[in-house]
C-alpha cells in the first residue's frame, strides 16, 4: 500500500456499506480496464 493514493483510497472506504464498497470496487476495475492493467483476482 505504499503506492501513491492506496492508502488514501483505503481510508476514505473504510466504513462503507457493503453495497457501496461494491460499487467503487466496480468503478477501480473499469478504470484499471481503461488503463490496459490485468485484472485483480480476489
């Protein structure tokens, strides 16, 4: 987590309801998609 913005990014999700934790989870993945990065398996 010592990439710039993790731990920022972490902090502001802590507390989230399981649905919205869902949903920025989706948001993080397309971005990534957009960005030509591999997808993360859970």
């Amino acid at each position: 987590m010592r990439e710039a913005g993790v731990e920022q990014l972490a902090m502001r999700a802590a507390g989230l309801s399981p649905q919205s934790m869902r949903h920025v989870l989706d948001t993080i993945n397309h971005v990534r998609a957009l960005e030509g990065l591999p997808d993360i398996e859970d």
